[in-house]
C-alpha cells in the first residue's frame, strides 16, 4: 500500500478514490527480466552503460521515480509478489522451479489480472511468465484474456544446443499463444535462433493489443514482460553493432527503442493522459551473460546493480533494488522522485484501488464473495 498513498500524496487534484476510477485509466506494465538499477539513464546509467536510454528517462521525466523499489531476488518469487501482492511464500513460489515439475499460482490465488477483470478491463500478457507452465496455471487460467510468450525462462533456450540434452527427459520449451478459457498452443520451439528474436515479436504483439483496445475504448491492462535481459543476452539483428559500444550497449539501445515504440504508440493513439506506463523489473542482474551466439568466456559482460551491492541470487541490495519509474500524466507531476521504500506486492493493490476494485480479502473471495 505504500505506492498507492505515495501515488495520492503526488496527485495534482483528486478527491476521491471513486471519482478518480469512474474514467479508468489504462494500465502498460514494462517488465525486465534480470535488469539491474544502474542500467538507466535515470539512474545514473544510459551512456555511462554505452547507450543513452531517451525513451526509458522519458517515463521518469514525465512522471514518478522510486529510487528505493524492492523485489525479489529470483523472477519467480517477484512475479508471484507482483501477481498477487502477497509474499511469494505464502504462494508456495518462494524460489524457480527445477526440472519437469508442477509449479506456480494455484487456481484460488488471486492475481491483479482477475482483480482487473473484474473492474472492467481486457487484460494481455506478452512475454515472460514463469507461474506456471501446465493446464490451470497458465497466464490464461489467471485472468489474462490472452498471452504471447513462454511459460517459463530464457535460459531453457541454450538447453537443446548443448549434447544429449534431447535424451536427459527434460520437456523443451515451446513459445505459445492462447486466450482465456483455452489451452494454450505452442507456436514453435524456443530455441537460440528465436532468442534474439521474441522480444521484438512482444513489442509488436503488446502494439497491436493496445491499438486493438484503444480503438475500441474499452480500459485495458498491458503486462509485457520482456525476455530481456536474462541469459543468454541476445540482441536482435537489427541492433547488433548500433552502439559502438558493445554488445550490452546494443541491448540497452534495444531495450530503449521498444519501450519508445509502446509509448509512441499511446502518443498516437491519444491516450497517453489516461495511461498509466510504468517501467520495472524483477530483480537486479546476472553476475555474467553471454551475447549472441557464442557463450565463451570472452562473450561475457556484466550487469549493473549502480552503487549497490551483489546480483540476483543474494540478499544483497543489488538483487533487491531494481529500476522504477511511473508516467500518468494530469495526475502525478513531472519530475517526482522518492526514496519512500515500496515493494513489487504494493503494484497490486495500487493498481486495484486506481482501477476502482475492491481487494480480496482472502483467496477465498475468489469463489465466495465476501458482503
């Protein structure tokens, strides 16, 4: 709750909760994967890393930015905090799963995609969701009317390169589609040849999503989390050499110039006022990444946690503080900083109150609810 009375203490005017959700306002979520707080140009990053992020500064410039954001330190658990706005814990996603076994958000788990539903709102995945990867457990089978993406990490996409991986049991994993109520299908193999393309494939299916809602006035809710910058760091072809400065550089260019391409797309479409975008991740970077295709010591490059300590996988402040920053315009002012401490939970009931729902009081509301 603290991101929601922070978000109340910056309003330009508002009166009240209710009147502030009769216009809802769409919702874009942009979400890294493995991106360490020092990598933006709002926090001291941009060129320092090789590249300037314009497009990422812009949402901190025309909004808010939180210096002191908190997640987990593996994806799964800060998805799961997010998703939920409970500890990962008590969700039973305390850590990523290994092997072939079940995992992820039970079907009485609440997600913000079902609490968004419920206020109205068509709601989209695209990308990454590490939840869950069989029938029931599928973005699709908690509140997501449809997904692109894959089901659990990037770094299964190294698996099948490497010898008699085909013969160890393991399942491959398959990029897929689907919308609510179905099963998903796979729509290919999620190999090393797709790795530097899928994120690419997000961006335009996340467009399409939002244009398609957007001309239909219809409130709706984007999470698009993104592949990047997980293992192996792959950048498409498009941007390999762009920088000048490497190849992390050239992911930082890519990164930017597809967030530039969502926000340029609500400019269009003239719905930026009453847009929320917000820009995060789920946890602070890999010790070492490998680039393109070869995964060589000499291909590794690091992340940047800025003046913090340690990577994913630690307790340290490094996996824990991940970039943040927030645009609604009309609502929240230019400019804000805040070193408030917030926590991934806290995007669910925010988002929940600024839609207009009501927050469950127990799992249980989800089959019964409460009077």
């Amino acid at each position: 709750m603290r991101l929601f009375k922070l978000i109340l203490v910056l309003m330009l005017s508002l009166t009240s909760i209710k009147a502030m959700s009769q216009n809802k306002p769409n919702i874009v979520l942009v979400f890294l994967d493995n991106f360490g707080w020092g990598e933006p140009g709002f926090n001291g990053g941009g060129i320092v890393r090789g590249a300037a992020t314009p497009n990422l500064d812009t949402i901190a410039n025309e909004g808010l930015r939180l210096t002191n954001f908190n997640v987990e330190v593996q994806c799964t658990p800060s998805r799961s905090a997010l998703m939920t706005g409970r500890y990962a814990f008590r969700s039973g996603n305390s850590k990523v799963p290994i092997g072939n076994n079940i995992y992820g958000l039970v079907n009485w788990e609440v997600t913000l995609a079902e609490t968004l539903s419920n206020a109205g709102y068509t709601t989209g995945i695209f990308g990454k969701w590490h939840l869950g990867r069989t029938p029931g457990r599928f973005p699709t089978d908690q509140g997501f009317d449809e997904w692109f993406g894959i089901p659990n990490s990037s770094d299964e996409s190294v698996y099948f390169t490497q010898q008699g991986f085909a013969d160890s049991g393991v399942s491959e994993t398959y990029v897929m589609s689907g919308l609510k109520g179905q099963i998903p299908k796979k729509v290919r193999p999620y190999r090393l040849d797709y790795r530097p393309i899928i994120d690419k494939d997000i961006t335009d299916k996340a467009i399409e999503f939002i244009t398609r809602k957007a001309k239909k006035q219809q409130p709706f809710f984007a999470f698009i989390p993104y592949t990047a910058t997980h293992f192996p760091t792959m950048t498409h072809p498009d941007f390999r050499g762009v920088s000048g400065k490497g190849q992390w550089a050239d992911m930082l260019t890519q990164i930017d110039n597809y967030t530039g391409q969502i926000l340029k797309t609500i400019d269009d479409l003239d719905i930026k006022d009453n847009t929320i975008v917000i820009f995060t991740a789920d946890n602070g970077p890999e010790a070492t990444s490998y680039g393109n295709n070869t995964l060589t010591v000499e291909n590794a490059f690091h992340g940047s946690a800025g003046p913090w300590r340690g990577t994913l996988f630690t307790g340290f402040e490094g996996a824990l503080r991940v970039p943040f920053a927030m645009r609604w315009p009309e609502k929240i002012k230019p400019g804000r900083v805040s070193d408030e401490i917030v926590h991934a939970m806290d995007i669910f009931p925010t988002l929940t109150h600024l839609a207009g729902e009501q927050i469950p009081l127990t799992w249980s509301s989800k089959f019964t609810q409460p009077s």
